[in-house]
C-alpha cells in the first residue's frame, strides 16, 4: 500500500462465496454470532463491488439526492460500510469536507487495496479505511454522524450482531441510512418491512422512508432509540407476511417512485 493511506487491518472476514444466495445455517455461524438469533431469510452472496457505473449513477444524481436526503453537511464525520470501489466515499468526502472524516469499510480486502490506492491517487486526506468482519463493522464509538449501507444490506449474515454492535459507534443525533432494492434476499434487495423489522429489534427507529427513481431503490434512515437490548433477548424477524413482522406499509406508502414514509 501506498503511503498516506492508512488501512486498519482489524480482523479476518468469513463470506459466502457461492455464486448462489446463502441461507445461514447454524453451524456456518461464527462464534461471535452465536448469542445472536440468525435470520430466517437467505442472504445474497456478494455481488460485484461495482454496482454500476459511476458516471449512470452520477447523470441520476444518485449520490447527491442520498447525501440531501440524510441532510450530510460539512464537518460531518461519516461511515460508508461496504464502501466497495469507493464510489459514495469519494463523493461523502469532498462533501463533509477539509474538516469532515469518512471511514470507508468493507469485509473485502482487495476492494479495500483498490480503494486505497484511489484515495491516495485523488488526494483525500479525509478518508481513512478499515477492514470489518461480516457481523462486526469494528467502528470506534461515539464517532459517527451518519452511517451508510448503500445496496450492500443484504449482503449481510448476521444483521442482528452487526447492527447491534453498530449502535454505540453512533453519536448522539447520529443515524444510520440504508439504500437498498425492495426485491427478495436472495436477489440481492430486501423488503423494506423485514428491513424496518430488524433494525427495531435491535433497538432503532424509523426516521424516514423514502423511494426515488435517482436512488434505484429506497432511502430508509434510522436514529437509536431506548436502551440496547441484550443479544439472547432480540426475538428474530419472518419473512414479510407473518405477524410476527411489525411494520407494514400502506397502499398510499408503497405506490409510486417518490412516495415518502415519516416514522413517528
């Protein structure tokens, strides 16, 4: 690596490497996670760090109506988890600015090499980038202003500890925006009512939702609310449709491409 760059490496990623979605058996569980319900819904297997191309994200004003969206001003310090290729990093920190900070994480090493290179080749002192593992992001505490997942979320084998131990990285007032695709797990998007469902067993709040053709999906944004719950005691989320779901969504919410969703 480069120097100016400094890359965190904090520990080993496990992944699902099959070119299929993954179900998360017990057994393939590590041991970190096992105080933790699993979820009962199969997970993507990683898709490519390139989403799309930068430049059809950029010509939809992609990033620009996520970063209003979350209200991200200058000074902020930020997180992009999943950071990948690095397209929301470089553009959160030439937002946040000279005096702002963006952690860009990720479980992929060579992604992160990659992305370390852009960001000493572009010069940008604000950014720093860190290994995480696939149910622990490894963020310091009462460090973040804003959080981001962008189309990454279902990706994830173990929601309930990694968003459990997100929560004290917050700081106060400080929210988590996640950007995804309403299609199933396995296709690499999640219905946003198991979306809203396991971010509250954990112990967030629906700020806002959102759905906007520039973002190729919704915009959902959550604060902490109450206390944090212990791992045993989180009761695991169904598949939409159960009772056991909490959130639903009106007609009038889920219709159309510019429908907004205030939490109360």
């Amino acid at each position: 690596m480069e120097s100016g760059v400094f890359i965190r490496i904090l520990a080993g990623a496990a992944a699902c490497l099959c070119v299929t979605a993954c179900d998360v058996a017990e057994q393939d569980r590590p041991d970190t996670s096992r105080d933790f319900p699993r979820p009962y819904r199969p997970v993507s297997a990683l898709g490519s760090n390139a989403f799309s191309t930068e430049q059809i994200r950029d010509d939809r004003q992609e990033a620009q109506t996520v970063m209003d969206q979350a209200d991200l001003t200058r000074g902020m310090t930020v997180a992009d988890i999943g950071a990948g290729e690095g397209y929301y990093t470089v553009r959160l920190a030439a937002r946040v600015g000279e005096n702002g900070r963006v952690l860009a994480q990720d479980i992929d090493e060579d992604a992160l090499r990659r992305l370390g290179n852009r960001v000493e080749r572009e010069r940008l002192d604000n950014v720093s980038i860190a290994l995480g593992e696939t149910d622990d992001p490894k963020l310091p505490d009462n460090s973040f202003d804003r959080i981001f997942m962008v189309h990454m979320y279902h990706e994830i084998r173990e929601p309930y500890a990694l968003l459990w131990r997100l929560r004290p990285s917050l700081r106060s007032g400080g929210q988590v925006i996640v950007v995804d695709t309403d299609r199933p797990a396995d296709q690499h998007g999640i219905n946003p009512q198991l979306l809203f469902c396991e971010f509250e067993r954990v112990g967030y709040r629906l700020v806002e939702y959102v759905r906007k053709p520039q973002i190729a999906g919704y915009y959902a944004q959550f604060e902490v609310v109450g206390d944090r719950p212990e791992p045993r005691d989180i009761e695991p989320c169904v598949q939409p449709g159960d009772t056991s779901t909490e959130f639903s969504l009106t007609e009038e919410d889920t219709s159309g491409d510019n429908d907004e969703f205030q939490g109360s």
